[in-house]
RNA sequence: GCGGCUAUCGUCCAAUGGUAGGACAUCGGUUUGUGGUACCGAGAACCUGGGUUCAAUUCCCAGUAGUCGCCCCA
C-alpha cells in the first residue's frame, strides 16, 4: 500500500507543477536543441566551412542578429513572403521597430556601407555564420531559427565570381559528404530586361489567365514571376510555354549568363538551366542559383543565392556590384545522416583510471592530471568505489588500457597497467606510467593499422 | 497563413472506458581488489484544458507541439 500512496503523491506534484507553468518546460515552436549526439555533424559543417573560407580569400564577419526592420523591408522588398508573413518583429523600449533577421546578407550589406569597405580593394570577399529568423510553419528542415553560412562578394561584377562562389559552394558540399547535389541556374536580368520581360509574361498570363489556379490569378497582379515557380499542374503547364526570362534579358545580361554557363562548364560542375527558378527576394539580378540534393525526391534546397548588383546602391552605399549566396546548416545536418556521412568522431579516450579507497583515489587524481598534462585522454569514474563497477565502465568505454590504483600501490607508489584487450597486467612505478603506457599505445596503433592494411 | 496525420517511461513500441506492459538505456546487486557474457532487482511515462460518463490515458472538442503536403525558403 506505501507504494500506492508515494505513485499518487508524484502525480498530484507533477500536476501541480505542470497548472504553475506549462510551457516551461519545452522549447518554442520551431526552436531546437542541439544536442550532443548532433554536435558531431555540427563540428564537421563548422570545421569545412572555416577552413574553406580563408582558401578562397574570405574574410569572416558577424553582425547583429537584430536590425531596424526597415533594413530588410528595404533589401528584401515588401510583397515578398519573408518580409510580409515571416518576418519576427517588434519594437524596443525606445521604440525602435526592430526585427531578428531573416538572412544575413542585409546585414553584411549595411555593414559594408557603414564601414566604408568600399575603399578597400575589391572584391571584397565577406563569410558570416549564425542563426536566421523566420516566422514560418515548422517541419522538419525548417525550423523558425536555423542557421544559414553566408559568402558574399563585393565590387565584381565578371560572370567569373559566380562561377568561382558555385564552386566553391560544391566544394563545401564535397568536403562534408555531399556529393550527389545539382546545382539550378537561372538568369531573372537586370532591372532593365527584367522590366520588358514582366510586361510581358503578364501579358502571356493574362491571355491564359483560366487556366490558372486561385492563388496564381492573385499573383498576376502582385507578382507574377512567382507564377513560373507554382507547383500546381495546370499552372505548371501554362508556364511550358511562357516565355522565359533567359530569351529576353539585354545584350548585357545575356553575355553575362553565357560567360557564367562557360565557367561551369570549364569547372565541370552539375548544374542545369532551371528557367522556372526565380528566388524570393526582390533584390537579386542578372545570376540566381539553388543547390539540390539529388540523394533522395525532395525538393528542399541545401542552399541558393545570386547576384545583386543593385543592393548596395538601394541602400544608399555606391553602386557596387555583388554575388552571395547562404547555406542552410540544418538542412545540410539533415542530409549528412541521411547519407551516414562520418562525421567528425569525437575522440574517445583510450585510457581510465580506476582506484580502490582514499589513499589511492588522491593518488589517482594526481595520476588524472599527469596523463592530461602528456595528452594523452583519460576517463575516470572516481565516485565509484567498486573496481568491479570501475572496470565495467573501462569497459563500456572501450578503453585500450585501464590503470589500477589500490591501497598496496597508493603505499608502494606503483600503477597496474591493465591491458583490457588481453586482460594482462603489470605493475610499473609511476615514473614508468607515462612512457609504458605510450609504448604499448603505440603498439596498438600499429596493429590497428597492419590490420586495416591487410584488409585493403 | 491553409489542409492531413500524430502525441504513453530518457529512447523505441504495446495494452486499456475502471490510472498502464515490454525492449534498449540508466542505476544497483550476484560476498569482501578485476571488465566484456549471463542472472536478479530498482527508478522512470499516459501533452494541456474542457466536455460526455458513476468512472477518461482511452470517446468528443479546443489548445499546444511534432510531422507531412501547400505556400515559401535554407
């Protein structure tokens, strides 16, 4: 009967608990933990990405993850949907209107005309890694706060940066596993063209305007372009036929585009002419691009980017042309377990320390700190007292060696070196700990590596 | 922002209109100073609120969250 009474006690405290605060107790909608078990994939994304940057002459930036919210109306324009449905704002004490920022190349833009960098010679080339924002419906792979890594280049304007930034796109993805990815290419024009062109497509739409699904005949009217990426099957098959953006861009834009596809072909890249790809935010032109993964159906892209050449003037800096592009760190963990990537194995120790009563467990701490200070990495389990439960443990670990100290070795001042494959042992004076224990890993490594040689 | 599906120990999965069982994991033990296997044991859960009912974890509704599709994007 106790145990009836303790069950029900638990209950009605918990119930308690639960009426206090309900929400305490579970991240926010869209939010994430990441927890130990992922930080593996995440080390590996982060170790690539800064070893890549500096190889293609970045350098590294960070900014605010808040701005005044007008920044990104002003980048990224009104009518777009990260703008007018997704983006987190709200005002200071100061009554600033503020926003968390949905991408970060509004940002880095600003910071570029704050700080003047448009005296340094160009290009310049700026990496920044770091949570983004979007108020968005969350499912998997899309998460109201991920993180995007941003390269962006400023004050070139030759086709060649395109090319240069996709590669160096295919290089990350190489690097981290991903090598079955396509890369969607498009040119949407200048402001010029893209003008003549959006006449018109909306003169093409309007004629087949019937056979348009709801949400489409709203977009003739409020933007158009998005028509050409609805996924609906009527809409789909009126755009077969609109006339694309590629055919109608200026001299310019067109020599631009054509440059762009001889350098891909020149770097021997995967990509493919995707006309209906045409991006979301107002202020791309001339070079869009969206990198898919080929490994499974979807259709989520690991990452896209593409030129601005009007941004930085938009914004009140000088007219200065620039290329970026972002890639999604969620999605690019999400695809790394779905190929099984390796990711970076945390090192795991090849040694432990167990200790028998409190003459031995000081000597032990000692022991702890010696083999650190050599490097080499050692686990330990001191509040147990049992060896047996030490030894367990040494053994869930899967150390190669296991270092006792009991009362007879505290007082003699010696170690027994445990060689948990064998399950052999030795006594050795703790002067010998140190060179006997790299010895016989030595021993080990090279029998690890005659074995993987034999298998080859 | 719209529509569908889902919600049980830390994890994965059961059962049930009368408050729940297993597996894995965790912790402890199988006599005192020796691991791996085996055996025994312990702790640990019905998302929240409302309704129907004598009684709801179970049925209904709402909320919340996750997931899928759309929209959009990374």
């Amino acid at each position: 009967m106790p145990r009836k009474t303790t069950k029900k006690n638990k209950v009605t405290a918990k119930k308690t608990k639960v009426v206090v605060e309900p929400l305490l107790l579970q991240t926010i909608r869209g939010m994430k933990d990441v927890l130990p078990g992922e930080q593996l994939y995440w080390n590996k994304i982060r170790a690539v990405l800064d070893k890549s940057y500096p190889k293609y002459g970045f350098q590294r930036i960070d900014t605010p993850l808040v701005e005044y919210a007008n920044l990104f109306v002003r980048s990224i324009g009104e009518g777009t949907d990260v703008i007018d449905k997704e983006m987190y704002k709200f005002s200071t004490k100061g009554r600033d209107r503020v926003a968390l920022r949905p991408e970060l190349t509004a940002g880095i833009a600003r910071a570029y005309i704050q700080h003047g960098m448009n005296i340094l010679p160009k290009p310049i080339k700026l990496f920044c890694i770091g949570p983004v924002y979007r108020y968005d419906r969350p499912q998997e792979g899309r998460y109201r706060e991920h993180w995007q890594a941003n390269f962006d280049i400023f004050g070139e304007k030759d086709a060649v940066m395109d090319a240069q930034l996709i590669q160096l796109a295919h290089s990350v993805l190489s690097s981290l596993g991903i090598k079955n990815v396509q890369f969607q290419v498009n040119s949407i024009g200048c402001s010029e063209c893209r003008e003549n062109y959006l006449d018109m497509l909306t003169a093409y739409f309007e004629s087949k305007k019937r056979k348009l699904c709801k949400t489409c005949k709203a977009r003739l009217k409020t933007n158009p372009l998005r028509i050409l990426d609805c996924k609906e099957d009527k809409c789909v098959q009126v755009s077969t036929n609109a006339p694309q953006t590629v055919d109608h861009l200026c001299n310019d834009c067109r020599d631009h585009f054509k440059n762009l596809l001889e350098y891909l072909d020149e770097l021997n890249l995967p990509y493919v002419i995707n006309p209906q790809l045409v991006r979301g935010l107002d202020y791309y032109t001339k070079t869009v691009f969206e990198i898919w993964s080929l490994s499974d159906g979807s259709k989520k892209s690991l990452g896209g980017g593409g030129r601005y050449d009007g941004l930085i003037k938009n914004l009140g800096g000088e007219e200065t042309p620039a290329i970026g592009f972002g890639l999604g760190l969620d999605r690019l963990v999400l695809e790394m377990k779905r190929i099984k990537a390796k990711s970076y194995e945390a090192p795991s120790p090849k040694i432990f320390i167990a200790q028998l009563g409190n003459l031995a467990k000081k000597k032990s701490l000692n022991l702890f700190a010696k083999m650190e200070r050599n490097g080499i990495l050692t686990a330990e389990s001191f509040g147990r007292g049992s060896l047996k439960k030490q030894l367990r443990t040494a053994n869930k670990l899967g150390v190669l060696i296991t270092l006792i100290i009991g009362q007879k070795e505290a007082l003699d001042d010696t170690v027994i070196i445990k060689n948990m494959i064998t399950g052999t042992q030795e006594v050795v004076t703790q002067e010998k700990v140190v060179p006997s224990v790299k010895k016989m890993l030595k021993m080990k490594q090279m029998t690890i590596i005659k074995k993987k040689a034999k298998k080859k």
